[in-house]
C-alpha cells in the first residue's frame, strides 16, 4: 500500500507542477528573444490614430453664438450636465450622451434642428465639428462657436478578467493596459500572448491578435484602444485540468487529493 500510495502521490505532484502557469506567461512588457529589444529608457514616438465616426455613434453637439455666451457666459450644456447623471451613464456602460446627444443613422448622417442632416460618417470628431459649422453659416450670420464630442471612449472586457463587463472612460484616448486596469487586471490563468481586439471600422468589423507579454505592442497601432472596442482574453489548459492559479492553490489541491487517495485505499484495503 506504501508503494502504490507513493507513486499516486508523485503523479499528482507531476501533473500539479505542469499546470502551474509560469511567469513568462504573465509577465508584461517582455523583451522577447528573437525581437529587437526595447531598452527600458528609449523613447518610443508613435502616432495616435484619429478615431473617425460610424454608425451607431452618438455625438454630442453644443452650439453657441455671441448672445449665447454673453447670458450664459462660457457654460454650455455638456458643462450643465449632472455630475450623478454623468457617473451614473458610465457606470452603466451607456453613452454619457445618449439621451441630449445626435446618433449617426446608417448613412452616416445625423439630424440637427433647423440645418436637417449633416453627414459626419468616417469623419473625425474635428472633421464633424468643421462640417457642421459649415452647414450652420447658412443659417447664422454672427460668430459661433461649435463643440462637438464623443462621450468618452467605450468599451468590452469580455474572458478572464477579474471584473469583465462594459465601460465608459471619460477620456479623449486610453492604452490597452489602462483598459484592462479598468477592468481589475487578468486573471492568471489569461493567454496575455493571445488577447483577441474586436475593433469596430466604417466598413466593417476586424479580428486583431495581440501580444502583451512582447514589449514591441507599445509600437503596435492597437496599442491605443479607440471607442467600440471589445477585448476579449482566452484561459490557459490549466482551467480544463482544474489546477490551482498558484502554488499555494497547487500545494493545497495536491495535499487533498493525497489525503482523500490514502482514505479510499485505507477503506478497500479493510
């Protein structure tokens, strides 16, 4: 009974041992073998990409002429928002704008009083703005001002994150790392070197791969997430096998399972 307790026990060890996740799996930022190192003071320039409207985005629009701003001086109605109202549309995962703001329809158009439709479909956000106040100066003869603005960056945590859902960031742009942050970090047991990015174009929907364990993704383009985002993380093995994310979860299973084996052995052996 020793023996086949013994070689029970060293077969769990093995199999607790090979589904423990290393720390080459986990860690971030790696300078990997067979990349070109990133030195951790070198700079790194990049160029962040201008996020172009598309449909189903809502945009808030503030108007302004001189009148305006003489009686209500600087104020304008994203300013007058509740900050409750604010917090409460983020937490939620909505758009901060959804109920004061414009959609873009599936031409890409968006309605406003009196100038009707204006097109801001795969427009930026300061393409719009130009676009709109161009429309309105058939209308509007003194000076305006024109604002326009998305309701911050929203976004997917989908998989093995300790707190997926969906998110609203008030923010004009966000990195990949500060989104998974929002989101409570991976879990241990999350391929950091498989992350799916669902990224919502114009024209379409693509599937992008990512790598966060390599240092060179800070020089990749989805290094910046853009708004519609959906990032979803994939488990390792080691949640088929059931093993623990750690060592002390491994020790732990380990010594239950070789404490419930020596009971089952010690009752048939009666």
């Amino acid at each position: 009974m020793s023996k086949t307790i013994t070689t029970l026990s060293l077969g769990l060890i093995f199999l607790a041992l090979a589904a423990c996740v290393s720390n080459e799996k986990i860690i971030y930022l790696q300078n990997l073998e067979g990349k070109q190192e990133i030195p951790d003071d070198e700079l790194i320039s990049y160029q962040i990409p201008e996020y172009k409207l598309q449909y189903n985005d809502i945009i808030d629009v503030n108007i302004q002429t001189i009148d305006d701003m003489i009686k209500n001086g600087f104020n304008n109605q994203s300013a007058l928002m509740g900050n409750q109202q604010m917090q409460i549309a983020s937490q939620s995962g909505g758009d901060i704008y959804y109920m004061t703001g414009y959609t873009v329809d599936r031409n890409g158009n968006i309605r406003l009083p009196i100038v009707g439709l204006v097109n801001v479909n795969d427009k930026t956000i300061e393409q719009a703005r130009i676009q709109i106040e161009s429309q309105l100066r058939e209308y509007v003869t003194t000076e305006l001002y024109v604002k326009v603005k998305l309701g911050g960056i929203r976004y997917s945590a989908l998989g093995e994150f300790r707190r997926p859902g969906k998110f609203v960031v008030l923010q004009d742009r966000m990195t990949i790392f500060e989104a998974i942050a929002n989101a409570g970090d991976l879990s241990p047991i999350a391929k950091r070197d498989e992350i799916l990015l669902i990224r919502q174009y114009p024209e379409g929907t693509k599937l992008h791969r990512l790598n966060l364990n390599d240092r060179q993704l800070v020089r990749s383009p989805y290094y910046f997430i853009q708004p519609n985002d959906q990032i979803y993380a994939e488990p390792m093995k080691v949640r088929e096998i059931g093993a623990g994310e750690n060592a002390a979860q491994s020790l732990a299973l380990i010594i239950s399972a070789i404490t419930a084996a020596v009971l089952i052995i010690n009752v048939a052996t009666r």
